[in-house]
C-alpha cells in the first residue's frame, strides 16, 4: 500500500511539474529534480535506493527507442559526423582526460578508476535540452544532432565503462578494447536491423492498434537483452531498431494505427523520463550518508567536481568548435559537389544508349531511374548543408547543451565495491550531473535568446508546405493513371466518380455504403479510390523523404495532412 501510495504521489508530482514547466518556462526535469533534492534532505521522506538496473535496462532501451522512431533517417545520415565525432570521439577523449586529471589531483583515485568516472560523466542527456529547444524553435539540425548525440553516446560510455572496470581487476590491452567496441558495435547494427525489420513486418500484419502497440513496447527490450547476451551494445542495437521502425513504419502502417502508437509512446515516455529526474534527485540523502561513512569530505568532493565540470565544458567547446570550422572550410567542397552533380545529371537525362544498344530495356530505366535519385538526393544534401550550416552561434549552443543526466548516476552505481574510491567516484558523478542539468537547464534559454538562434521561418516552411504537397499530389496522380483505366483490387473505377473524387479531393464527405459482392456503389467506389490515392501520396512522400529535398518540417506536416485524410475514411 505504501509504495502505491509513493507511486501516485510520484505521478501527482510530475503532473505538476509538467503544468509548472509550461507556465515558467523551464524545462520539466529541471523542476522534478529540484524537487527530488528538497524531498530527499526531509526526514520523513523514506530511502529510495537507485539500482542500477531499472535505469539501463527497464528505463534506458524505452527511451532511446521512442527517441530513435521519431528521429528522420535522412536527417541523421546527413549530420552523422558530428553526431559520431561528439558522441564517441569526444566521449573516449573525455574519459582519458577526466581519469588523467583526476589521478593527477587525487593519486589514490588510480588512473583506470579515474577513466571509468570519466565514462560515467562524458555522455549527455538531451531531455532538457530538446525540450528547451524545441519549446524556443531551434533549427531543426541542432536539434539532430543534439537527439544523434545523446541516442549514440550512452553506448560509447558503457564500452568506456566496461573496458576501464575490466582494466582495474584484469588488465588492460589496447588491441581487445578496439577489437570488443567494433565488435560490439556491428554486432548490434545486426541485432537492431534484424529486430526493427522483423517487427515491422510482424505489426503490419496485425492490423490492430491495440495489438501493434503492444507489440511495440517489448521491440526495444528485444534488441536491447539479445545484443547484451551476445556481448554487444544494446544501446545501439534499440537505436537502429528504432531507426528502422520508424523509416519503415511510415509506410507500412495506417495513420490510426501510427497515431494511436505515437499518444502511447508518448505518454510513456513523458512518465518514464520525468520518473528518473524525480528518482535521481532523491538519491540525494543516501549519497550524503555513504559519503560521511567513507574516507572522502564534501570539499574533496566539491573540488573534483568542479575541476571535471570545468574540463568538460573546455573538451566539448573545442570538439564543437572543431566542427564549425570544419563546416566554415566546406563551402569550396559543395560547390565542387554541386557542380558534378549537375554534370552528371546531364548525362543520365540525355544518354540513350549503353554499350552501343538503345536503353529501352526495363533492367535499363531502372538504371536511369536509380541514377536520377541518387542524383537528386546528392542535390537535395547539398542544399540542406548550404540552408542549415552550423554556426558560431549554433556551436555556441550546441557547447552549452551538454547536460548530463540519470543514466550517469545509474552507470556510476555499477562501479563495484572492489573499486577504491567508489563512493568518492559515484558522488562526484552525482555533483556533475546536477551541476550540468541546473545550470545549463537554467540558463539555455537566455543562451539561445542572448545568441539570437531560430529555426525556419513559418511563412516560408507554409510554402515549402504545399509545393511538397503539390509534387507528391502530382506523383500520386501519374501513378494512378488516366482516370478512365483505373482498376482496383480487382474492381474498375467509374470514370465520373474519379474526375469528382480527385477534383474535389480536399472537401469531399467520405461516408461508407453498404456494398454487394456484385457492385460497388458510387460511394464506396470513392472510399476505394481515395484509399488508393492516399497510399500512392503515402508511397510518393516516402520517396521524397528518402531523396530529402524537402525539409523535416515539411515533410512531417504533409505526412500529418494524409493522414488527416486517411482518418476520415475510418469515420
């Protein structure tokens, strides 16, 4: 009954929290873990023991997952150097500098030990910062490369982690670590392409909301636990799991079915992510007292903290600014992209032939036709480099977004007792975490304020809007074809009923009509033609996803319009 109670007083609190957040202005973890602090120090307040556990295997894979569906592939692939340069170049280097300094200032804290609380403090979590971000209309790539950073990073700190941990009780070698992290990580882009596409195959056959969301909460913990088992990452693996879901689930799943996943996930998500705040600030207490029962002192602990809170913040303005001078030095490079792919544009459009014969073969336009969208979307990169570089100004929010959150604490809980220093190393992490998550979650704001950084301009995002929704209306159309030959599922289509149907496609009542095996009557001979022409719309902005032309904005409105669409069909 207690805990019952403690679990509702929980959901209460993040209620509140959520509602307090969208009236001050400040993100929703911030204010829980202010609140889990104030909780933790009154006496009445019963001891919460964090194991870790519950974080990196019932909380973590969750996240990343319903993280990873939302994330645009394309959007990813585009920013995936930066992504990878901060969320594993940045995170090993990191973890070397922490574990060297802090054996430098502390030589009872060995150098291995120090690495390992490096790992633990390196990975940054983008809850906050995201939701501060997008709540102050941030470009749409920072925004990417923030959620990027933060799905890869945990993966990178755990293998740190491990490797530093296994290097205090058996040695370390240099050549198994590299071999272990490259293996871990294919291993893992296996196991999670493997899962997402056997699960999405299996809900697209189920055909029930209720189902396919049911199925869909046990997909991250069916990448994550196979991947562990075999030595893998797992964080990877409920990555790309997601990732793959999410490119594919688009068009193999109804917008009901879609939607009604999405609300779920979402309201899952929200508890999951504000619990962990909640449960990390309470945690305070307990670390207090294990750090009175130990050898170390709160200025000893305060002194590190703010040498490894400073050390951070230098690494990742340097990794960041690294970044901004690479893009600052690209521009020569896109034109030179630009301009070959122009070239070779006008080579596919006008070749006619292939090894001396005529190309009018069908294997032969497949070619073109795949030259012609490989084309297009070198096009299509290239001017979304040139429309969203990443700034000084970007940079400058990027390197001030560098919270650290639960999973730190969580992590840092896993360093065992044969570890000297342990509570000195697991306090440290703590004070980092909550140094980074209240002062960078306090302050972002005014940061991007202060900087002037905004995203796309919603009269030009109208516009880009409908000349998406024109060209995938156009390809739908092509692909239907001439409205007196349309035949489907067996069943031809009256002329008439198509020409109304497509002229009036914005206003027309859909209603459902009794039907006989013999005939299909005008009304439901509509039902079956906008059904068609909804999943060619649905076929022709997947593609258009794919080439990446349009932006992300753009792309999930129009998706948003055709479902709209497709939902009055069930009415």
């Amino acid at each position: 009954m207690e805990l019952l109670t403690l679990a509702i007083a929980a959901l209460m609190a993040i209620v509140v929290a959520a509602v307090l957040s969208r009236r001050t202005g400040i993100a929703t973890p911030l204010v829980l873990l202010v609140v889990g602090i104030v909780f933790s120090v009154i006496p009445a307040t019963p001891d919460f023991e964090l194991e870790p556990d519950w974080i990196l295997i019932g909380a973590l894979p969750p996240l990343l997952y319903a993280t990873a569906v939302q994330v645009p592939v394309v959007d990813l692939r585009r920013s995936f150097g930066m992504i990878t340069w901060l969320s594993v170049t940045l995170v090993i280097v990191s973890a070397l500098a922490v574990g060297a300094v802090v054996h430098l200032i502390a030589p009872d804290v060995s150098f291995a030990a120090g690495v390992a609380l490096g790992a633990v403090v390196s990975p940054t979590d983008a809850v906050a910062a995201t939701a501060i971000g997008k709540r102050l209309g941030l470009p749409h790539r920072l925004m990417t490369v923030l959620e990027g950073e933060s799905l890869l990073n945990d993966a990178s700190a755990l293998v740190v982690l491990r490797t530093a941990l296994l290097a205090i009780t058996a040695g370390f070698s240099l050549g198994d670590a590299v071999f272990d992290f490259a293996k871990a990580v294919v291993l893992a882009v296996v196991i999670g392409f493997v899962v997402g596409h056997a699960t999405v195959w299996l809900r697209s056959k189920l055909d029930d909301p209720v189902l396919m969301t049911a199925v869909s909460f046990i997909v991250p913990f069916l990448a994550f636990l196979p991947a562990e088992e075999a030595e893998a990452s797992g964080v990877v693996a409920v990555v790309v799991a997601g990732l793959v879901t999410g490119h594919y689930g688009a068009r193999k799943f109804s917008a009901r079915e879609r939607l009604t996943e999405r609300t779920n996930w979402l309201t899952l998500q929200f508890l999951v992510e504000n619990g962990v705040f909640l449960l990390m600030g309470l945690q305070l207490e307990s670390l207090l007292r294990d750090l009175d029962e130990s050898n170390s002192t709160v200025p000893e602990v305060l002194a590190i903290s703010a040498v490894v809170f400073a050390l951070l913040l230098v690494l990742r303005v340097g990794f960041v600014g690294v970044e901004v001078l690479s893009e600052r030095r690209q521009q020569p490079k896109l034109d030179a992209m630009r301009e070959r792919l122009d070239q070779i544009s006008t080579r596919v459009d006008t070749m006619t032939e292939e090894g001396g014969e005529r190309i009018d073969s069908e294997r032969g336009q497949q070619r073109l036709s795949m030259y012609r969208r490989r084309v297009q979307r070198g096009k299509a990169d290239v001017d979304y480099q040139e429309s969203e570089p990443i700034t000084a100004r970007g940079g400058a929010v990027l390197s001030w977004a560098g919270m650290r959150g639960v999973v730190t604490l969580a992590a840092a809980l896993t360093i065992g007792p044969e570890v000297d220093e342990r509570t000195l190393l697991i306090t440290v992490a703590f004070v980092v975490a909550v140094a980074s998550l209240l002062l960078y979650g306090g302050t972002l704001p005014l940061v991007i304020r202060w900087l002037g950084v905004t995203g796309t301009d919603p009269t030009k995002q109208r516009d880009e809007v409908v000349d998406l929704f024109g060209d995938i209306t156009s390809t739908a159309v092509t692909a239907l074809g001439p409205l007196d030959q349309i035949v489907i599922d067996g069943q031809r289509i009256d002329p008439d009923v198509a020409e109304q149907s497509l002229s009036w496609l914005d206003r027309i009542e859909e209603r459902r009509a009794d039907a006989t095996p013999e005939a299909l009557t005008q009304a439901t001979q509509r039902v079956l033609l906008h059904r068609e022409f909804i999943a060619l719309m649905r076929d022709a902005l997947h593609e258009e996803r794919a080439i990446g032309a349009y932006s992300t904005g753009a792309l999930t409105m129009a998706s948003s319009m055709i479902d709209a669409q497709e939902l009055r069909l069930e009415r």
